[in-house]
C-alpha cells in the first residue's frame, strides 16, 4: 500500500489508517496485513483500535481464531475498496517515469529455483536498478503468496496454483537419477527403473509433505516408480551432499546434478528413460497488479536465460 495524507482530528493520518483496515480485510489475519504494510500486527492492532475509538463504530471483530468484519467494516471496505486500488495502481505506473526504478519486492521461490535461477542474475539486477529491494524467501512449502504477504511466486509450471497468471521463465527441466562412483562400484548400475527396487534411493519430500514417485519416459510414455527411502529430505542440495557421500541415488532436476557430475562427483545413471517437465515459472494474483521490480526481474530472467527458454 501507498502512503497517503490527510490528518485525523488526533493527527494520525486517516486515509493510512483506512489502508490498515483494507488490508486486515483482505487477509483477514493481523500478522499477514501486518507483513504487507510493514508494522507490526500489535501495531496494526493499537491503529485499529484507535480508528474505531475515533469513528465510534465497530469494524473488526477479533478472537483468538479469526479475524472478521463488522457489518460497518464490510460496508467501509466495500466503499473504498476499489478507489485505493486505483490509487495504488496508478502509483506504482509512475515508475515508468522514473530514470531508476525503486521500490521493494518480496519473492517467494520454490527451493532449486533459488541457485538455479534467481541467484544467477542478481548481481546484473542490482547494477541495473540499484533503488530495488528483492526479498526472496526460499521455502518448497505449498502456500498463499497473497495471503502471506508476497508479490509473487516461483515455482514448476505444474505445481502453479489455480487462478493465478503465470510467466513462464526457464526452459522444460529434465529430471534424472544420478549416484556417486563409490556407491555404483559397491551396488552396481541400475539398467531400467526397475532395477531401483534393489538399491538405496535417496526421497524426494514435496511441499505438500507428499513423498515423490520418480517418473521416467519409455517406449510406451511416461510412467512412475515409488522407490522405497530410508533417508527423504525436501532439498536438493541437502540429497546432493548424502548422494556425493554414498548414501544412495538421487533423483533431481538436471541443471543442480550437472556440476557435480562435471567435476566426477556424481555419474548420472537410466539416462535412456530421463523425462522433462514443466520449467519455471512467475506466477502472480489476478486480484494485483504486477509490481514493477517483480517485472523488471521476470524480464532479466528472460534475458539472460539461466537455465534456457
């Protein structure tokens, strides 16, 4: 949200403070508004209150589980809904104005997104728009970037939750299975993926806590294999690291085994039965605007193509 003016009879400003109350109402929670204007949810809280003294009306009920308008709250939001979205709209265009971009993103990015794709074109971002601030949060968790206070997200194309506009930023990512020359020498070299049925696979864990099948390609299609785990993890760096020990085979995405396999770390194994899947990809609420450093971001990637397109 913009700062805007006007002053209350006690000096707060009336229309920041009405912002608060748009935000609570959008997300219903005290902290994830919180996030979104940079206070602290007591701080929204204590402005909160202090508005409904002043107004004499009730426009939050809170309790220790929800957050919910008032019937008074509902009308007010329904009344200036739309208008401070048009405010907030039209300055964010101003940036096209600007001789240098400014502003503060934050960017929620799925785990190998992060090196793969973000971490490589920083260091031109930061030259170009040095007035951009970029939160990057790295996390595989399944979560409403909306609802915990982010601009957008990055993900697989697959994995793109529903009613959301997505940017494709990354070439298609094939998927396969690599062990360390220690482990292949003591347990041999699977030739079809049924022959993981035998060896110590090391677990994929999802953001949805789901343990992933590995899927190949064969003369028939694609299929999947649920391997058996005794060690899963929900990072591909952390596998890499257990799989370069010996711990087992992993399964991963091509660009974070490639460098490991080039220094003789890893040698990738039912290389004839790798399948691809959807590449990365921005993705961003229908409901906002696209903020212009998140743009400006999207559009380097495209560019400089760290991992193709």
């Amino acid at each position: 949200m913009v700062a805007r003016t006007g002053k209350t009879a006690g000096g707060r400003s009336l229309l920041v403070e009405l912002t608060y109350v748009v935000a609570i109402a959008r997300h219903r929670n005290f902290r994830k508004a919180g996030l979104e204007l940079g206070i602290s949810a007591s701080g929204l809280s204590h402005a909160l209150k202090g508005l409904e003294t002043r107004l004499g009306v009730r426009l939050v009920n809170r309790t220790n589980r929800s957050v919910t308008l008032t019937a008074a709250g509902q009308e007010l939001c329904d009344a200036i809904g739309k208008p401070f979205e048009s405010i907030d709209r039209a300055v964010e265009d101003l940036n096209r104005f600007r001789d240098a971009p400014r502003g503060r993103v934050r960017l929620n990015v799925v785990a190998d997104a992060a090196p793969l794709l973000v971490g490589p074109v920083m260091g031109v971002f930061t030259d170009r728009y040095p007035e951009i601030e970029v939160d990057v949060v790295v996390s595989n968790r399944m979560l409403d970037v909306v609802g915990e206070g982010f601009d957008a997200g990055i993900r697989y194309g697959g994995t793109v939750p529903e009613n959301m506009i997505t940017q494709r930023l990354s070439a298609d990512t094939r998927w396969v299975v690599a062990g360390a020359p220690s482990y292949l020498d003591r347990f041999g070299i699977p030739v079809v993926p049924a022959d993981l049925a035998v060896h110590r696979c090391l677990g994929v864990r999802l953001g949805n806590d789901r343990i992933y099948d590995w899927e190949f390609k064969g003369s028939e299609g694609e299929f999947s294999v649920r391997v058996t785990s005794r060690i899963t993890a929900d990072d591909t760096r952390a596998t890499l690291t257990m799989a370069c020990a010996g711990a087992g085979l992993l399964y991963g995405p091509e660009g974070a085994v490639k460098p490991y396999v080039e220094r003789g770390d890893l040698r990738l194994v039912l290389t004839d039965w790798a399948t691809t899947g959807p590449g990365y990809h921005l993705y961003y609420s229908s409901r906002r605007q696209l903020p212009p450093g998140i743009r400006l971001l999207a559009d380097l990637i495209r560019e400089l193509r760290p991992l193709g397109l």
